[in-house]
C-alpha cells in the first residue's frame, strides 16, 4: 500500500547491493511495474546517489527487446526511485541452479545477450556487471538488467572503409 508518487507498492522482488526491487501498480497508466528504490542509508552518499542517476541516464538510451526499458524516475522526500518495466520470468541464476540448459536454448539466450551487448556497445555503453543475475528469462527470450556499473566508453573513431585505401604496388 506504500506510494512512490503514483506507484503503488505491491511486493518486494529481490535486493542487491544499489537496491531494492519492488512490483509496483503505475495508478496513472494502469500497469504492473518494477521500482527500484536506493535504500535510505546508501541515499545520503553523493557517489551512490550519482551511481544510481548514471544507472538511470544509461537505461533510458536504449530501446532494445533484449534490454529492460526504464519508464520513470522520481523521488518521494529523501527516497530516490527507478521506475522499469516489469518482466515475469526467472533470472538465468536461477534457472542454471535447475540444472544445464539445452543446446538450443543456450545458443539462443547467447545471441539475444550478445545483441543486446551490442547495442550497448554501440552506443558507447560498457555494461561491466554480466553475470547470470542480471539477465533474466521471460517467455519472449533474455533482458540484460542492473545497468549500475554501467561506464561510457570512447567511441572508436570512424575507420576508412577499405575501399578508400590506396592501391599498393606489387613488390
């Protein structure tokens, strides 16, 4: 029954070390969300509060199927909050401690991680936190999730094509 502006707090999710994850009812828009909230005793560091607005620039660059798409961020008196999409699923953590997966399965969460990946690489985004927790499996394939490390990388200067290069002579 706790509000975050207008989402209502349904039930806790999960906690990390950045944060607590709640399923949330966004009152306005009709829809279940996840808020991710900075817990009060990180709030009052100026690096951790930096951390977690950097997690949310980060997120909301991209728009990718295999990414979770941050909806909203806010604060309620001394409370900071990220308002993401709410994914059904289990992480692959969890899944893996089921037992292995199947080849095909592997291939294709392999492929969904590595694009998205790519999307983030491209767009100058080093994730820097892979690891079997942040990714999570719904019915419509992976999200990557917990952008908090997240680092903007330089990106690499234009190449010529090699079309553009000089012809060399024969030796």
């Amino acid at each position: 029954g706790t509000k975050l502006g207008p989402y209502e707090i349904v039930s806790p999710i999960g906690a990390g070390g950045m944060g607590e994850v709640y399923k949330a009812r966004d009152t306005r828009l009709e829809r279940t969300v996840a808020v991710k909230v900075l817990p009060q005793h990180l709030s009052g560091a100026p690096e951790v509060r930096a951390r977690f607005e950097r997690e949310a620039k980060t997120i909301s660059q991209f728009s990718h199927s295999h990414i979770c798409a941050l909806y909203d961020v806010g604060r309620e008196g001394e409370t900071e909050y990220l308002v993401m999409e709410f994914l059904e699923g289990e992480t692959l953590t969890d899944r893996l401690a089921k037992g292995a997966l199947p080849l095909e399965q592997t291939l294709r969460y392999g492929v969904e991680i590595a694009d998205a990946l790519d999307k983030a690489h491209r767009q100058g985004i080093v994730h820097r936190d892979l690891k079997p927790g942040n990714v999570m499996i719904t019915k419509s394939g992976v999200k990557l999730l917990d952008f908090g490390l997240a680092k903007a990388m330089a990106t690499p200067a234009a190449k010529e094509s090699l079309t553009s290069l000089p012809t060399q002579q024969g030796l």
